[in-house]
C-alpha cells in the first residue's frame, strides 16, 4: 500500500482541483497586490510620511522581524520558519476541504509567501517592508492584514462553526 499523495498534486488527485485552484488563486492574488502595494511605497513615501487621513499615514519601514517588528534582527531563523510554515499549510492545504477553509489557507499562504518574497527578493538585507501606520497599531503591509484576517476567520469558524447542509 502506498501513502496518498501530499501537497497541491494530492489535493487535485483527490477531486480537490477546484479547490487546489480557489487556494491558489486568493494566494497570487495577496502576493500580487502585496508586492505591488510595496513597490508603490517605496517609489511615493520612502524618503518621508504621507498623512492620508485621521491617524492613517503612509510610511516605509524596514522589518528584519516578524509581525509587529517582533524577533528583530532574526532574519535567517525567521526566513527557515517562514518556509517550514509554507510547507505545513501546502499540506494541510492537500487535506482540506470546504470553500471556507481554502479562502483562509490562500491569505495565510499568500500572506506568507509575500512577505518571504521581501526577504528573499528584495534588497533590504532580508528585511519586510512595511508602509501602513495607522500610529496607534505597529506599522503593517497587505501581506500582514492577509494573514491576520485568515487568522480572525480561524477563529470565527472554531467558534460558529459553518452549518452544513441536510
């Protein structure tokens, strides 16, 4: 006997193309807008803030950390749990089902893969870029929102659990 497959290949081996798609999808989506959003900042505000309104400016800062400039200095040990935690949602992704949850898997993926695109890609000696402060919230980019409302819709679903249909 041989085990299942895993990963996007083993999700549409079993019958989950659409949903290997749908996860797919929401990821390039965050990703695309994610890089495009940064370069943006970095070509209109880098060199100083832009008051949009209220406490809402735009500013770029560089985040050699995790979300909310947490961990700095720790870009190598942060890239590697980066890339692990891709690799655990690419299977969980591949043993998932239901719309829901793929709508959460591609924002957190996508979320994921965008920033790790900074650290990877980009030139800022591994570090995020991040260009929304709202002054009273740690500064944050599209890729970071992405992750934190999957996270917000994880929570939401444990605890009003989606009805299913009779």
């Amino acid at each position: 006997m041989t085990a299942a497959p895993t990963g996007v290949a083993g999700l549409a081996r079993r019958g989950g193309t659409a949903r290997a798609l749908l996860i797919a999808g929401v990821a390039a989506v965050v990703v695309a807008v994610d890089q495009t959003t940064k370069t943006w900042a970095l070509r209109s505000f880098a060199t100083a803030p832009r008051h949009v309104v209220w406490t809402l400016q735009l500013v770029v800062q560089f985040n050699s950390g995790i979300a909310f400039s947490q961990v700095t200095g720790a870009t190598a040990i942060v890239t590697v749990v980066a890339v692990g935690v891709l690799a655990v949602l690419v299977v969980i992704a591949a043993r998932t089902t239901g719309t829901f949850t793929a709508v959460i898997l591609g924002l957190v993926m996508g979320g994921a893969a965008g920033n790790l695109s900074d650290r990877l890609l980009r030139h800022h000696a591994g570090s995020v870029i991040d260009w929304i402060d709202l002054r009273w919230w740690p500064v944050f980019n599209v890729a970071d929102a992405a992750i934190s409302v999957g996270l917000v819709l994880v929570l939401i679903r444990s605890v009003l659990p989606l009805r299913r249909p009779e």
